[in-house]
C-alpha cells in the first residue's frame, strides 16, 4: 500500500465556548474551557490513519507539546519524523466556539510549526520516493520547499492551502496532483473577493481553477451545503453533505481532507479514468460523511471518527 507523509502543524487548542465572538475592547466570560489536541496537520495525520491509510507525520514540537507526539503514535502515525525543539513553545491556538451552528474563531500562535527549515524537510523525506503522496498545509514554515522537493523526488503533491495567505497563489498548483480547499481559500487563489457561494457559483470558481491548474484534482468544500469535484477530464461534480446538529465544527475540514486523500490514492490505483473517477467521487462520500460525524462531537483531533463508524453510518443512509 502507497505511504502519505503528512509535513503539518501540531497544536495545543484552548477551546472556550462563549456566547459570542469577542468584540473590540470587550471582557467576555466563557462558559467552558477545555484543551484539546489539534492543529491542521495533526489533525490531518489522524483523519489519515483512521481512513486505513499508511500514515507518517514530519513536524516539530516544544517541550510542552511532547503528548502530542504520544497521541499521534497511538494513533499508528509513525512519528520517528516529528521533533523536539526545546527553545520554543509549541503551536497553540484560542478558539472560540459560539452556540449558533458551533462556529469558531481561531487566533493562532505557530511556536515551533515555523521552525520547518528546508533541512528539516528534505531528511523527512528522506525514506520516501515514487508512489509515496506528500499531503502539505499551509500551517508550518518550508511549505514551497516541501512540495518542490516532493516533486523532485516523483511522489504525489496533495496541498491544502489552510490557512490561506498571499503566498499561496504562488506556488507551483499546476504540477500538484490534488488541492483541497474551501471556498475562501478557492476565492484566495484567485484573487476574488470573499462571499458565500452557491453551489452553482462554486462550480465556476473550480471550473477557473481547472483552467489555472489542468492537470490537477481540484476539490472545493462548501461547509454544511458540500463539496465540489474536478477530476482532470471530467466535468466538475457535486457532492452533497450530510445535514446534522453541529457542536463544534472545529477539524470538519481536516477530518474531510484525511478521507478525500484516501479516495484520490485508492482512485489513483486504478487503471481506467472511468473507474478513477467513480472510485473518487465514492471515497468522497464517505468523506462528506466523516466530516458530518466530526461536527456533531467536540474538539478536533478526538471528533474524527474511525472508518468502521463512517462505514456503518454511510449503510444508514442506503
Ligand atoms: O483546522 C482546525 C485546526 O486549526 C485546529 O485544531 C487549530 O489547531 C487550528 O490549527
């Protein structure tokens, strides 16, 4: 079975529920706290593993992140590649989650998801080579270097620019085989303004960015409404989410990317476009699916559910 090496972030999430977003100038008391553990990549690494794919993770924590490298390794992510830098806090976020629909606002502190150097990544990368995916975030330093090295050694590039930031239209999307992103980092790449989408419009932002960047799946999630597919050759598809009651939606995305990349790798092994493509839009199902389950618990990493559970729910909706 091909390997993913996830290069992301690993971060402590402080998570208050509070019954608004802080305001300008304003003290606000939350009615909970809790810590949890997160950040994109993380989180990323254990949508992975627990989509049945074989998982490794490249990234750095300090000294009071060290249990978040013990999570991962329960979790069956091989974790030879994540570090300790003792000089510098590990990443960590506030999180603010609001009673409407669970949505958040995040402030983050990178720590030591920014002392990624090149050196770092090309030793992390050391062991893998053709057939081996890199899936990447935009969450650490050496994100450029992580992908062009990932090229120059033949594996498959999956990117998802989150959280977006100028520099993200800048890097080589064209020789990437996949890009998940949602619709303000779709709108990011190019250069639009911000706005909620119908599902209408979103298919023309993909149809854009698959004219920007033909060779590559393109993948634009549309929170509760879904998720739209461009696969290389084929017309862009819809793929509904599954309605539920959200607590805290904080990891629906990364939870969604773990299982979108195990569609692409399992459709990536077929030999027919056809059969690529219905592989695809399948595994994406179930990963509209496992994000639905992930919204409906709180926190991020722990809200993941195992693809058993994904399984059983999905036979639910026959
Ligand atoms: O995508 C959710 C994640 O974003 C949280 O776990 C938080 O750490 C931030 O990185």
């Amino acid at each position: 079975m091909p390997r993913v090496l996830n290069i992301g972030s690993l971060n402590i999430d402080y998570v208050y529920q509070v019954p608004h977003f802080l305001r300008g100038g304003e003290t606000l008391a939350a009615y909970r706290r809790a810590i949890h553990i997160g950040g994109k990549g993380l989180n990323q690494s254990v949508a992975l593993a627990r989509a049945g794919l074989r998982t490794s993770h490249a990234g750095i924590v300090g000294q009071d992140g060290t249990f978040l490298k013990v999570f991962l390794e329960h979790e069956g992510v091989g974790v030879s590649r994540v570090a300790v830098d003792p000089n510098e806090s590990s990443g960590h976020t506030f999180i603010q989650v609001v009673p409407e629909g669970g949505e958040n606002a995040i402030l983050y502190y990178p720590g030591t998801n920014v002392r990624l150097t090149p050196e770092f990544v090309k030793s992390a990368m050391d062991d893998f080579g053709k057939g081996d995916a890199l899936l990447v975030q935009n969450e650490t330093s050496a994100v450029r270097y992580s992908i062009e090295h990932a090229l120059e050694k033949g594996m498959r590039v999956i990117f998802n620019p989150s959280p977006f930031d100028s520099q993200a239209p800048l890097l080589p999307l064209n020789r990437i085989s996949a890009l998940i992103a949602n619709e303000t980092e779709a709108e990011g790449l190019l250069g639009l303004e911000k706005k909620e989408k119908t599902p209408e419009e979103a298919m023309d932002i993909v149809a854009e960015l698959g004219r920007r960047y033909p060779e590559t799946v393109i993948l634009v999630t549309l929170g509760s409404q879904g998720v739209v597919c461009r696969m290389p050759g084929f017309e862009p598809d819809f793929i509904k989410a599954y309605p539920v009651h959200p607590a805290d939606t904080t990891g629906a995305g990364d939870t969604f990317t773990g299982f979108a990349v195990r569609a692409l790798m399992d459709a990536w092994e077929k030999t027919s476009a056809d059969e690529a493509h219905a592989v695809l839009l399948e595994g994406l199902r179930f990963a509209a699916m496992a994000a639905a389950i992930s919204v409906t618990r709180p926190g991020a990493a722990e809200s993941i559910p195992f693809w058993k559970e994904v399984d059983e729910a999905m036979r639910d909706t026959d």
